[in-house]
C-alpha cells in the first residue's frame, strides 16, 4: 500500500505538471500565432515568432521542472522521456503505463482553459500539430530528430553529477532553436501529449499517429546509440528525473524503480 501511495503521488504530480505545460505553453502558441495576435504586428518575422514561441514554451516546462510538483515527479511532462528512461532501466513498467496515463490525461484537462480564448485559439486549433506542406514523411523524420536532440540532451544532463541540477535550463533554448529550425516540417511537438491535448479539444487528429511513434522512435534511437557506444558508463542516470534540485540524495529521490 505504501508503494500505491507513493506511485499515486507521482502519478498527479505528472497530471499536474503536463496540464501545465499545455495550459501556459499553448498559451503562447496562440498569443503568437493566433488570429489577431499582437505579438504578430509587433514581431512580423516567422523565424523569430518561431524563436520566441519555442523559448516560451520551454521556459514554461522549466518553470514546472523546478516547481514543487516537478520536484515531486522529475518533472518528464512528456511520454516519450518516461519511455527514454524505462529504456534505460529507470522505470518499471507499471511507473511508466502510470506516468503516461497521467500525462494523457493532464493534456486534455490542460487545454481546456485554452478554449477561453475563442476565436483566437480557434484559429490555430488551439496549438494543434499537423504535418506540413513538406509532406508526412518529412514531419515524421523531423519529430524523430527532434525527439531524438530532446533526449540525447536529458540523457547527457541528467547523467552528469556536474550538469544535472542544469537539466530544466537547457529546455527554453533547446525549443527555441528546435521550433525555429523544425516546425515548419511537423510543429515540433516531441511529446504525444502535447498534441494529443488540442487533438481532442479541436476534434482534428489528421497524422496524430506521428507525434506518437516518431517521438517514441526517436526516443528508442537513442537509447540504442547510448547503449551501442557504451555512452551510459560516462552519462550514468541515477533516478529517472528532470528535476534533481534540492534533492537530499538519488537514492531518496530514485522512486521510479
């Protein structure tokens, strides 16, 4: 029972975190980009909206990471870095089929709050993803590399003792470049949650299996490069956790395994 507990309490730290991100991080998506949006008038250039919009957004997921609810969980917010960590033998499956459900579900409930902004969020399907004009192929390559930057910089962070407490910083800049260089091919979502949640509020799920086996691909990819080159033994992970600050040691804080 102590064990369900303390699960349950990872579990809705994760709801928590993932609702979250989608609330204030599409937020911005369509205070940028959405009909009407000021900040259009006042930043007319595309590749620099697209800057600020991913910097924003991974602001946002750094800001959870270093909450209280990310402190509580590790603050993943995102199903395929739990799926990177259980490939590294950080979860047990029951954690992460937990840790997604939680993320799922926190998506939805997360973008609710987005339909108050009517016909600006209306405009851009409140932050949905689709593929675009290059083609399926291109969106799935793009969310697979993005996904797959996502995760090498989490695995190299998160297993140095030096670097680790930096995880969550690196997020606004690694959007930033990843949204400005990528979207245009996929919207660089890198998270089946994130997109699922404007799927569901919008009713348009057109190539939502991408933003769920890309970003899952990409994830395994590079798990089997870290293993296939032994990168592991340099970049050892402690505890499946973003979020390491204030932690008294990783082995109160290991509790996914």
């Amino acid at each position: 029972m102590k064990l369900n507990r303390k699960l349950f309490r990872l579990f809705i730290a994760e709801f928590v975190g993932t609702a979250l991100l989608l609330a204030i991080g599409l937020s911005a998506v369509i205070l940028n980009w959405g009909k009407g949006s000021w900040t259009a008038a006042l930043i007319p250039s595309v590749p620099y909206r697209r800057l600020l919009t991913g910097f924003l957004f991974g602001l946002t997921g750094c800001i959870i990471s270093l909450s209280p609810v990310g402190k509580v969980s590790g603050a993943h917010i995102n199903p395929a870095v739990s799926f990177a960590f259980w490939l590294r033998g950080k979860m047990k499956t029951k954690a992460l089929v937990g840790y997604i459900i939680s993320q799922m579900l926190g998506a939805v409930v997360g973008c609710l709050p987005l339909l108050l902004w009517h016909e600006q969020g209306r405009s851009v399907g409140y932050g949905i993803t689709i593929p675009g004009k290059p083609g399926v192929i291109l969106a799935f390559c793009g969310e697979v590399a993005t996904t797959a930057a996502l995760v090498t910089v989490v695995f190299i962070f998160v297993g140095s003792k030096k670097l680790r407490n930096y995880t969550p910083f690196t997020m606004p800049f690694l959007f930033g470049f990843m949204v400005w260089a990528e979207t245009a091919l996929s919207g660089c979502s890198t998270n089946p949650a994130r997109s699922f949640g404007p799927a569901v509020i919008s009713g348009v799920y057109t190539g939502y299996w991408i933003y769920v086996i890309a970003p899952l691909t990409g994830a395994a990819l590079t798990a089997a490069i870290f293993k296939h080159f032994r990168l592991h033994h340099y970049y050892h992970i402690e505890a499946a956790r973003i979020s390491y600050h204030n932690s008294p040691s990783p082995q109160s804080q290991d509790k996914c395994k």
